[in-house]
C-alpha cells in the first residue's frame, strides 16, 4: 500500500479522518461479536438479558454478532478503499464515500438519534461528521 | 466505467460470479433495510411473532427492529463497495482486490455460515450461503493466475 499520506494537506487530513473513522468501525464490530451485549443495549430495553425470554436474547446475541461482522468488513472495505483509490485521488473512491455515508452512516445516525445524547448515538454523530468533512475538504482533490 | 468485462475469459466468470453474490446480497439486504422485521425463520426460532415481542415488551422490539434494519443497510453499503471495488479494482486484475475479496469473503461467509445456522437451520436462506460460498471459492480460484 505504500506510504500512508500524500504531498496534499487537504487530502492527508482527509485520509487521517477516514483512517480513524473506519478503525472505530472496526473496533465496534470487534466488540460487538466478542461481547453480543453492549451495557448501552441494557439501558435501551430496560432490563438485564437475564430478563429476557431466552430465545429472543439468543436471536439477539446472533443479530448484534452478525452486525459486527458487517461493521468489521465495512471497516476492512473502507480502508482497502481508502488506499487503493482514494488515496489516489481516483474520483470513484470519493463518489463511493459519498454513496456510502448516504446509505449507511446517514440513516444509522438517523437510526439511533437519541435527544439524551445517549451511547451509541453520540458514536455515529461523531462518525458522519467526521466523513462528511472528510469528503467536503477532499473534494477540490479530485474534482479540480 | 468502461465495458464490464475483460478480455480474459476465466476472470469474466469471476466477475458475473461477484455480480451474482452481490445480487443476492443487495435483494436480502433490502428485504431486512425497507421491512426491519421479524422474518419467518426468525418467528421459527424464537417461537413469536413481531406482535408477542411488542406485548412484552416494547422497547426490546424496536431495539430488534433497529438491528434488522442496521444489517440490511449495513449489506447495501458493502454492496456498493463491493461494486466499486469489483469495477475499479478486480476488473482491472489489481492484486489488492483479489486479496480484499479473500478477506472480506472470509469475514462475511464464514460468520454467515457459523452464526445463522442456529437460527436457520438446514433452510433454503442457510442452502443459498452455501451456494454463495461455493461461487466465492469458485471466482477466487479461477481468476488466481491472472492476479498473480
């Protein structure tokens, strides 16, 4: 993959942003399979899994295990795309960014708004900003 | 973007037999993203419905729905990066694509097929991971040589 950043300021803030972005995706996916269960979760429903009727807990341990296997291949694409093109300066990296913070990031902070300001909003508020900033310094890189 | 394929017949196989993959992942993940609810297999495993869950409690079903609905949308945007990087990177026999379809592959199918078994049993859903892991070894194995 060679060295990380580039000759460009603009693009290297950018690179670091989405860098972090998609390590704290992965480091959530790796959570959720390891743990199924997040303490945030309990909040949400109320009640400790111990509560819970033991085949709906168990379907929910594997959805939230399937979920973070997605988040950690999210992650792992993101940073192949990251490199490979982005990095580059291929304008379809950027437009896949653009896609991506569209139909996933988006609607998740959508998802999970949370007026409290509770976990796991504050999470993925901090990831949409820090994408779309990503994409908006970025931009004058690849479309000149 | 170019025409699709390449003048290389065993890797045009590879690439429909990404496509196919990835079709078959976007309809499920649009099925999961647009209804956010409890399938039929998911009713079989847990032994309720939607509307069981929801008399118990409420909050834990819109919690369940915020799920099935992450993994649909979670699925349409590997999708698209799948697409991108079949178009911009496996199409043009860049070594790093066919590594990344190795590891997310390894990822995706063998979660899929370790942790879904429990909740779909020996099913059609659970059959055709196995057909879309069989098409993922497949479309490695046969564009390997025009990688490397």
């Amino acid at each position: 993959m060679g060295k990380i950043l580039t000759d460009s300021k603009r693009l290297n803030i950018a690179i670091i942003l989405l860098l972090i972005a998609n390590l704290i995706v992965i480091i959530t996916g790796i959570l959720y399979v390891i743990m199924g269960f997040l303490p945030y979760h309990e909040r949400i429903i109320g009640k400790s899994p111990s509560r819970v009727d033991s085949s709906v807990m168990n379907f929910i341990y594997i959805i939230i295990r399937v979920n973070g296997f997605m988040f950690i291949t999210l992650g792992v694409s993101g940073i192949y795309l990251l490199f490979a093109g982005f990095r580059k300066k291929e304008k379809w990296a950027w437009i896949n960014g653009l896609i991506v913070v569209a139909l996933a990031t988006f609607p998740t902070t959508i998802l999970v708004f949370d007026p409290t300001f509770a976990m796991p909003f504050p999470l993925t508020l901090s990831l949409l900003i820090m994408v779309i900033i990503a994409l908006i310094i970025s931009y004058k890189e690849f479309f000149k | 973007m170019g025409k699709l394929l390449t003048d290389s017949k065993r890797l045009n196989v590879a690439i429909i037999l990404a496509l196919i993959i990835l079709i078959f992942s976007l309809l499920t993940s649009l099925i999961y993203a647009i209804f956010g609810t409890f399938m039929p297999y998911h009713i079989a495993f847990t032994g309720k419905t939607e509307s069981d869950v929801s008399a118990y409690d409420t909050e834990l079903m819109i919690l369940i729905g915020i799920f099935i609905r992450l993994m649909g949308i979670y699925g349409i945007a590997l999708f698209v990066a799948n697409l991108f990087i079949l178009l911009f990177g496996f199409r043009k026999k860049e070594k790093w694509a066919w590594f990344y379809y190795l590891i997310s592959g390894c990822i995706i199918f063998g979660s899929y097929l370790i942790i879904t078994f429990q909740v779909l049993g020996l099913s059609i859903m659970y059959l055709t991971f196995i057909v879309m892991t069989v098409l993922w070894i497949i479309a490695l194995a046969i564009s390997y040589k025009e990688f490397f």
